[in-house]
C-alpha cells in the first residue's frame, strides 16, 4: 500500500512539472510571436507559434509516455523481486498433512500448526479424530469409570452423529468388565457405522485379562490401520478387510488359524507387525503380494517363518534363547533391511542369508550370542549395527558403499574393514579384565582411520566428553564404560554436540583443537553467548537444553601436540552446573 502510494504522489508531480515547462515554452513563443509581428508584417507568423506549440506539446506527451513506461517497468520487476515466499506448507498433500494432525494430541499443539495456513485449518474442520484414555479420568476411584463411560457417551453423542466419516478412532483402557464391555462394543459399532478408517484399541488390563474384538470390526472394509492391544479373537470369525494396509497385533493370543484367516482376508496389507503375541505356532506368508515390512518381536510358540514374496523390503526378528525359531525367507530377493535379535543364529545360517540377499543396505544384528565369525560381502551395504554380539571374534566387511558403522561389545573383532565410504563410527566398549588388551586393540582399530584424514573423535565417559578435532595420540581411553564416536562431516559434528548437550547433559564438554578453529568458535557461541532467558522454546513446553543449564565456566589448557605435528593444540573445557 506504501509503494502504491509513493507511485501516485510521483506521477502527480511529474505532471505538474510538465505542465510548467509547457507554461514557460508558451510564453517564451508568445514573445517572439509578438517581436516577429512588430518587425516583419509581410511574413506569416502566425503559424509559427501554433507549429511550435503543437510540436513541444506532442514532444513533451511522447517524454511523458515513456517516463510513465519506464517506471512501470521498474514498479514490475520490483514486484517481481521482492516477491512474497512461496506457501510450501499449504502445499503439503492431503495425505500428509492428515498424518501430521493425526500426532497431535494436544488442543493448543492444534491451535498453533492449525494457525500456519488456512489450507489446515480447513482440513483440520473436516479431520475427525477421537481419542480415548481411561487413565486420565484416574478410574481407580470409585466413580473414575462412569465419569470416564459418560465422558464417552456425550462426546460421541455431540459430535459424532452428525458426521457421516470419521479419519481416526482410539480408546485406551486400564480395565474391563460387563459394564464397560457392553459401552465398548456400543462406541466401537458407532465408529464403524461413520466409516471410520484407522482403529486403535488399547487394553493394559493388571489381571492380563484379554478383550474379546467383536466380529463386525474384522468385516469393516473402510479401515486402513488396525491396530490391537490386549485382545483374542473368534477362531470362527469371518475376515473381509479388503482396504487395509496396516495390521499390527501386540500383546493378544492369535492362533495359527486366525492368522491364516487375516492373511486371506487383507490381500492389501503392506506392514504387519505381531509383538509379544502368544499361540501363533507356524507363519505362512506367500499371497500378500504388497506387502514390503514384517516384524516379529518375541512371540511365545512361534517355531517356524516361512516368507515367500519379491515385494518384502525389511524384515524384523526379536527372539529369545529359550525359543528357536526357523527362518526361511525363500524369494525375497529385494530385501533391503534386515534386524534379526536371535541368540540361537549359527554362523552358516547367517552366511547362507547373505548369499540370498545382495540387495541389502541396512543389516543390524543384536545379542547373536552363537555368532562367532561374520563375512560381510556387500557392494549396496551402507549401515552396519552389531550390538552386544557377545561371542564374536572375528569380521571381515568388504562393503565399498558402507557409510555407517555402530558397534557395541567388549572387544574389537573388525580384522579387516573397508573405511573408504565411511562417514560415521561408533563404538561403544564395555568393561574387561584385561583392559590394556582393549586399549591395544582400540589403537590398531584408530590407526586404520589416521591415514584417511578429516575424521573427529567423540570420547564419552562417565558424563565427561572429549572431543579431538584431529585424530591423534590420545592416552586417556581407559574407562569401565567407554563410548567412541568417529565422525568425518562437519555438519555432523555440530548436530552431535547440540544432541548430546540436549539428551545426556554432561558435566564436562572438552574441546581438543586449534585456537583459531571454526568448530571451536561455534561451540563458544553457542554456550558462552547464549541469552540468560532464552525465547527459542518460548510457545513449547518441551524446553531446549539452553532452558536448563544454571552456569558454565570455560578453562583454557595451553599446549600438546596431535601426532607428532608441528601444530600446537589446546583444550577448552565447560564445566556445567544444571538445574
């Protein structure tokens, strides 16, 4: 509107400017008109004047028009410049913003991301989600589960009658009896009968009681994520859910038959998960050709997976000692991500997978306790995890591509390793009896990645971290509880010191480094410069670790030298004192 305004005032004194020069013009033609009639009577100069006149006049118009041209121009490429940003929220697909709405379960959380486009607000006014928690109404006072029921009663009776769907219905309970049974099966139908399309029930009964899921849930073709807790089902119940794509079952009894009967009755599933679920026995899977993600976490009586499909893309499995299990994954030739927790897994069953499957990127084994030699030979490897892997004495990894690398245990089996892709180490070692073998072996490890240069250690112990901007002759690794982090991108380094400062919150945080280094600039910026009341979580409340540090002290240490270079170095140290 400024601009706009600057623009009329401009063009009225042009023209105020120009109708003075044609005032000036004409009188200075007038005179000479005047002295040309006094001297000369035979000439005609009346003419003249009338010729001049019209000739400034449509000189001074054609000025005009191409000044007025010309600042339209530059008023164009102006507006063009200092363009409003585009709206990238609002154009978010429906989907998505639908998944981003579906987390928030905060009235404010809503009010606020509602406030950022009108777009959400009006996919907000047509989002449907019911949410239900027993535990808030505290129902184990006498009155907690009426309260809790007529609560239910009334919020369904107000606002779910006139809708004609729903997106997300939820219901949590900590208990169950005729009563509540009877209201449950009551809410359950109403959400079915508005098409609701994603279901959560939740049953964490003390007793360990289970729910029995009425049977018109298992014919409700909208749903598209069904997701049970603490339930048992019908063993004769028919199941149609032919739109659903999310199915996962924890804590329930499911015998071989029901599952046998999902598996028939959702022909789209595309993730399964069964966590903790008792009386499975076997699991067939062959028919459910969009299916791309399977997790099995601990299921009691589970003794044999047999998967044969080419769309499976990762796969989980959480075992225990005390239950084998067979693992056959014939024809899942495109798995990319594989988590296998299993202390019964032999070294020739695990070679026998990696000969099956060379499109992997992610592998990640925990507590393989029977594991002892691991060959990894891989050109699409890019993460590799070994937790706890207790027994292991020897990996050999051939993977060019491989860019992460986690590992945790007592000691360091990696014999031969290939860094050149590497871009992110961790290492976490526990306690040894002989712990200057660790030390010995940690050495040999390092020196592997001195000859590639540009790598950062992160050295954490005890709540005291060490961060060494160049890979030297570090002496003080010793420790009961030792966790090492290689780290190669700056980038990185800077997202790892503001994570640790907001997760761990040290006593401690040293810098060995350079005076003039760039890295050691950020992190006194970053702490020494801070606000005394920071308004970066002003509208959260999940504050930031600036929120909580109470003081910090810096003490400069002068001296040492990184690997015999000629460099001097020194160590910045922050000590801590949080609220």
């Amino acid at each position: 509107m400024f601009m706009k305004t600057r623009w009329l005032i401009f063009d009225r004194q042009l023209k105020r400017s120009n109708s003075k020069k044609l005032l000036i013009i004409n009188r200075k033609k007038q005179k000479t008109d005047h002295s040309s009639k006094t001297q000369n009577k035979k000439d005609n100069p009346s003419n003249r004047p009338l010729t001049t006149h019209s000739k400034s006049k449509r000189k001074l118009s054609s000025i005009s028009r191409k000044a007025i041209s010309k600042r339209k121009k530059r008023k164009m490429e102006k507006v063009v410049k200092v363009d409003e940003p585009i709206d990238r929220i609002s154009e978010l697909p429906e989907p998505i913003i639908h998944h981003i709405l579906s987390l928030l379960n905060c009235p404010r959380d809503v009010a606020r991301v509602t406030a950022l486009s009108k777009k959400w607000k009006t996919i907000w006014d047509s989002f449907f989600f019911f949410q239900f928690d027993e535990k808030r109404f505290n129902s184990s006072k006498k009155d907690g589960g009426e309260k809790f029921m007529n609560f239910v009663d009334t919020s369904l009776l107000t606002k779910l009658i006139p809708m004609d769907t729903i997106h997300k219905f939820k219901i949590s309970l900590s208990q169950t009896n005729t009563k509540l049974n009877l209201s449950m099966y009551r809410w359950l139908n109403s959400a079915i009968n508005k098409n609701v399309k994603e279901l959560e029930i939740h049953i964490e009964e003390k007793k360990k009681r289970l729910y029995k899921l009425p049977n018109f849930i298992l014919t409700a073709n909208t749903l598209t994520s069904l997701r049970l807790y603490g339930c048992t089902f019908d063993n004769e119940a028919n199941i149609d859910l032919q739109n659903l794509k999310q199915l996962s079952i924890k804590k329930s009894y499911v015998n071989t038959d029901v599952i046998q009967s999902f598996i028939r009755g959702c022909p789209l599933v595309e993730d399964l998960r069964l966590v903790h679920c008792t009386g499975i026995g076997c699991l067939h899977i062959s028919t459910l050709v969009k299916l791309t993600k399977v997790e099995l976490h601990e299921c009691h009586g589970l003794v044999l997976v047999n998967i044969e499909l080419s769309s499976l893309l990762s796969f989980i499995y959480i075992g225990k000692k005390s239950w084998e299990c067979k693992i056959n994954l014939v024809g899942c030739e495109n798995l990319k991500y594989l988590t296998l927790k299993d202390p019964n897994l032999t070294d020739e069953v695990f070679q026998d997978l990696m000969t099956k499957f060379c499109n992997l990127e992610k592998i990640t084994l925990r507590e393989c306790d029977n594991l002892e030699r691991v060959t990894i030979l891989s050109i699409k490897l890019k993460e590799l995890v070994m937790i706890r892997c207790k027994n292991i004495e020897e990996a050999n990894i051939d993977a060019p591509n491989l860019s992460v690398l986690e590992y945790s245990g007592e000691k360091i089996p990696f014999s031969s390793i290939n860094i050149g892709g590497l871009h992110e180490v961790k290492l976490h070692l526990h306690k040894r009896k002989k712990g200057f073998i660790l030390f010995k072996e940690l050495l040999i490890f390092l020196s592997k990645f001195k000859k590639n240069g540009g790598w950062k250690m992160v050295i954490s112990s005890n709540k005291n971290v060490t961060i060494h901007e160049k890979l030297g002759n570090v002496q003080h690794l010793k420790s009961d509880d030792l966790k090492l982090e290689l780290i190669k991108t700056p980038f990185k380094l800077k997202e790892y010191v503001s994570n640790l400062l907001r997760m761990s919150r040290p006593k401690t945080l040293s810098l060995v480094s350079s005076s003039s280094s760039e890295f050691l600039k950020f992190v006194k910026e970053k702490i020494m410069s801070r606000e005394k009341n920071p308004k970066c979580c002003t509208y959260y409340s999940k504050k930031c670790w600036l929120h909580y540090i109470k003081d910090v002290k810096m003490v400069v240490f002068e001296g040492g030298e990184s690997g015999g270079t000629s460099q001097n170095l020194q160590q910045t140290t922050f000590r801590f004192i949080w609220q």
